[in-house]
C-alpha cells in the first residue's frame, strides 16, 4: 500500500482537489483583503457611510453602492416572492405530476439563461414598460434605474426561489397532510395551516439563498440601473450597484487609490454574500434536525 | 365474494351501510364488492393478513381513499341514510374522524393547538373558555388530561409515542365525530401504551362508534364486539366477534384466526 496503489492516488487526489476549494475561497478573501489594504487605511469606517464617490478628486465613500444593493435585492425579493410563492405551491401541491415535471424543468431552464440575455431583454421591454409607469406616475422618466434592476432580478432569482419552495414543500410529510385531510381540512387549510407552517424555515433559507443571488448579479443590473454614483434620491432614481460600480470602473480605474477603493467593494460585497449564504445554511442545517 | 351466511347483520341500530363497495388503485381493485353494516356506539375491528384491503376499506369510509393517486371507490356507503360518496368529503371528514398508524401530532404547534386543530385549519374562531372547555373535554376523553394538564403550551412532539397517538385520538375527539376511524393505532406503540389505547377504545365506545383496523388478533378478541375478515380484498366474514372467533362459519376465517397466515 505505496503511493502506487491506484485507490491511494485517487483517495489523495480527491482529497487534494476538494482541499484546493477551501484554499480558492479563503484566497480570494485573502487577495481582496490585500488588495483594499490601501482603500482601508486611507478611508476606514468612512468608507462604509461616506456619501461620496469622486475619483477624481479620489474621494471615496461605498454608501451609495451599498444601498443600491440593498434596495435592488430586496426589492427583487418582494416582487418575486408572490410568484414564487404561488408556483412553488402550484408545482409541489396542485399540478399534476406530469405538468408539474415540465414546468419544474422549463423553470430550470429559466435558471440557465445568460445573464446578459436577461439585460438585453430587460434594455428592450423592462425600460419601455418602465418609462410608461414613471410617465403616468409624474416622476422623471428614465426608464433605467433601481424600479428596472429590481423587476429583472426578480424575474431572474425567481427560479431558484421557486424551485426551492417546491422542494420544501414537497418534503412536508405525508402523513401531517392526510392527518389536516382527516379533520375535514380543504386543499388550501392544508397547505396554509400545515404544509406552510412545517416548511417555514426552509421556504425563509431559499429566499435567502435568491437573495444571496440578487446581491451579486452584475451583468444584467449594469446593464440596466443607469450607473450614476451618487446616493439615491428617490426609488425611481438612477444608482449603481456594488457589483456594477466594479464591472462599470474596473477596467478605468489609472489611480492606484481608485482600484483599491473597488476592490474594498469587492471585498464588501464577498463578505455580505458569504454571510447571507452561510445564515441560510444554519436554517437549513436546523430544520433537517429536526 | 363472501356469501351471504358469512355476513351477519349486527343487531341495533346501524351508522354505516355499505352496499358493493369497490375501491381501486388504478386499474387495481384493492376492496371488492364489499356489502356489511357497521353497528352503532360499538367497536367493529377489521381484521386480515396485509395487503388484504383493510386500510383501503376504511379509509373509504371518510373518503380518504381518494386523495391517493389514481384512487378510485365504486358502490354506496350510507352514513345514517345518506351516501357519503354523493356529499362534499370535507363535511364527512368533519363526522367520520381518523386516527392512523403513526402518531402524526403537528409538530408545529402546541399540544393545546393540536386538540384544536380541526378549528384552526378550518379558519373556526373560538372564544377562550369555549377552546379551554373543549381542549380539557377532548384530552380527558383520550386519558391523556392529568398527564399534560400542566404542558399544554409545550409542542405535541415533545411527548411518547403512546401519548401522541392519544393526543391524536383528542385531536380526533375534539370535532365531537360520529364515528372514529382507527388505522392500526397501536401498531407503532409499546404494550403498555397500546394496552391504555385498548382501554381508551372499550371506554370510548360509549359515546362514538369505532371502526379498528388491527392485525393482532388478540387486540381485536379484546376490544371488539363485532369483527369482520378481510381477504385479498374481500370481506369473507362479518358477525358479532365472540361468534366470529369461537364458530368461523368461513374455513379462511378459521385459518387466519389459528394463524396459518397473516
């Protein structure tokens, strides 16, 4: 039992790459960390709530960028849980297994298409669609801005929070059901009064983890969020994102100081995500322990 | 088809008439042709070796059959005259109660809450003293009272198994049934729970009619008064249990009660 025992090399060669993963994210934590190193010193805590993002005159404050995430995601999730709600039910309790199978699996499909599909879309019929609201509402009608970066995160997170509601509710068991069926309970005091009670902590996981999308989505919201850095002033304002800021001023960052104030972001931006994700995991981990 | 000397009619008054009653799985029959009435404010145990189509049959009775996939019933049952199959399965959910195999006590809600259960997922609100009065009513009912008298607020899971399956006879009681369906109740339980169960099944009989499904012999020489045998899905024989276990009239009977199968 050498180092030429086949099983061996495979054994350690698994154990290797898996090894690798951790070592990849702990880097990446490690190089944004090292990279913002300049940005933290200069800037510290002001960073977080500074107003004011002018490279030129090399001030740099993230809060704009902090609440363009916040209220995008957010937004996002509120316009997407009703759907996500409704389908994951519909697919998990009503739909017959044969549609449910077909809808689950176009719902995949959803999941797949390219980020830059959805922001050309979004740039074609989102802004349009848009426009004509801001234009009845009487606010300035850019057609761009946060209202538009919120309706294409939702329609992209929708999928995975759907699918992820479908699975909890899927996992309810049998018999809690038969048991509401049994006291003379309707199809939707069922669902309502059991199925959703159980699955409670599993439905709030996945929105979590849709979250944890909508935090980082880049391509789509640059695309459609009007990029100005400047905090907003109003839900219908143009902003930016922390992941569009970085997509939009990575490549003409010349100041040693501008790049390190995005990687900062980056680093922001990392930690929010890791945290959102990790949080789902401990409400997932508990309600399989129970 | 069991003939018709196999099938006594129970004396008294009778709640369930059931007339050629066929339940299937698909194209699969799984209860066939089953005529029997079901005696009042008695215990009628279902007796059978498994897979006969016991647990089929009464979960026809309150038209839980057909929440399986595929499922289908054919023929009449007659609650005190009506067809259930012609009525909305909610409103004979509401009369026809069940207990099942596995203590199944919502493990989201509080012990309290699970007796009220057939209220609060049906939207019905109740004032506090009526909700108390009825909570107490229904857990002395199911002997689980002067045990979790003190604990109503802690969740129903935290308790045994055999007290579960009595919280789940409570949670039954509470929506003051005609009949209570038992499927197998004590097949999960340990002898000391399933001998208090038993006990509860001889008590209850006073004031509701039990159909038991069991595939303990014993238990339903025990508990039962009238006793009827299954058999790859028909019933070969009905009558008054003493009857039925001391003189089978059917040579299947009297095989599955010396326990040459099941």
């Amino acid at each position: 039992m050498g180092w030429g025992d086949p099983d061996r090399i495979f054994y350690r060669l698994c154990w290797g790459f898996s090894l690798g993963m951790v070592f990849l994210v702990l880097g990446i934590g490690i190089t944004l960390f090292w990279g913002s190193l300049p940005s933290l010193k200069a800037f510290g805590w002001h960073f977080l709530v500074g107003r004011i993002w002018d490279p030129v005159n090399e001030k740099f404050g993230a809060l704009p960028f902090l609440v363009g995430t916040l209220i995008t995601s957010f937004g996002a999730l509120i316009l997407t849980l009703p759907f996500a709600l409704s389908s994951g039910i519909f697919l998990a309790e009503y739909a017959p297994p044969r549609v449910a199978d077909a809808l689950s699996t176009v719902i995949d499909l959803l999941a797949g298409i390219p980020s830059v599909i959805y922001g050309l879309w979004a740039l074609f019929y989102l802004v349009p669609l848009v426009r004509w609201v801001e234009m009845k509402l009487g606010v300035i009608p850019f057609g761009l801005g946060l209202p538009t970066a919120s309706l294409v995160l939702a329609v992209m997170i929708l999928p995975y929070a759907a699918s992820i509601i479908r699975e909890v509710l899927r996992m309810v068991p049998h018999e809690l059901k038969e048991a509401a069926y049994g006291l003379g309970a309707t199809r939707w005091e069922v669902i309502r009064g059991v199925s959703i009670p159980y699955g409670l902590s599993g439905i709030v996981a996945g929105l979590l983890l849709s979250l944890g999308r909508a935090l980082g989505e880049t391509m789509a919201v640059t695309m459609v969020i009007g990029n100005r850095s400047e905090m907003p002033r109003s839900p219908w304002d143009l902003a930016n994102t922390m992941a569009s800021v970085i997509a939009n001023e990575f490549t003409e960052a010349s100041r040693d100081i501008h790049l390190s104030a995005l990687i900062e972001i980056g680093l922001l931006l990392f930690l929010i995500t890791l945290a959102v994700n990790i949080l789902a995991r401990i409400i997932i981990l508990r309600l399989q322990v129970r | 088809m069991g003939n018709k000397e196999t099938i006594v009619d129970p004396r008294g008054p009778i709640i369930f008439d059931i007339r050629n009653l066929w339940a299937y799985y698909g194209e699969k029959p799984a209860v066939k042709g089953v005529t029997c009435k079901i005696p009042e404010k008695r215990v009628t145990a279902i007796m059978g070796p498994s897979g006969c189509g016991k647990t089929t049959f009464i979960r026809c009775l309150n038209r839980l059959h057909e929440l399986s996939p595929g499922a289908r019933v054919e023929g009449e049952i007659f609650l005190r005259g009506k067809n259930i199959l012609e009525i909305d399965p909610v409103v004979v959910r509401r009369r026809v109660g069940m207990v099942f195999q596995k203590p199944n006590p919502f493990p989201t809600m509080t012990i309290y809450d699970n007796v009220l259960a057939g209220y609060k997922l049906l939207g019905i609100r109740l004032r506090r003293e009526e909700a108390d009065r009825l909570v107490e009513e229904a857990l002395r009912k199911a002997a689980l009272w002067d045990e979790v008298k003190d604990s109503l607020h802690k969740r129903g899971t935290y308790l045994s198994g055999g007290q579960q399956q009595r919280l789940c006879i409570a949670r039954a009681l509470a929506v003051k049934p005609e009949v209570l369906l038992m499927d197998e109740p004590t097949s999960a339980l340990d002898p000391k729970s399933t001998a208090k169960i038993e006990e509860l099944v001889v008590e209850l009989k006073k004031t509701v009619t039990i159909v038991i499904v069991t595939h303990n012999i014993a238990q339903a020489g025990r508990v039962s008064d009238y006793a009827a045998f299954f058999y790859l899905g028909e019933l070969v024989e009905f009558g008054p249990t003493s009857q039925l276990f001391t003189v089978p009239r059917d040579k299947r009977t009297e095989e599955f009660l010396k326990g040459k199968f099941g």
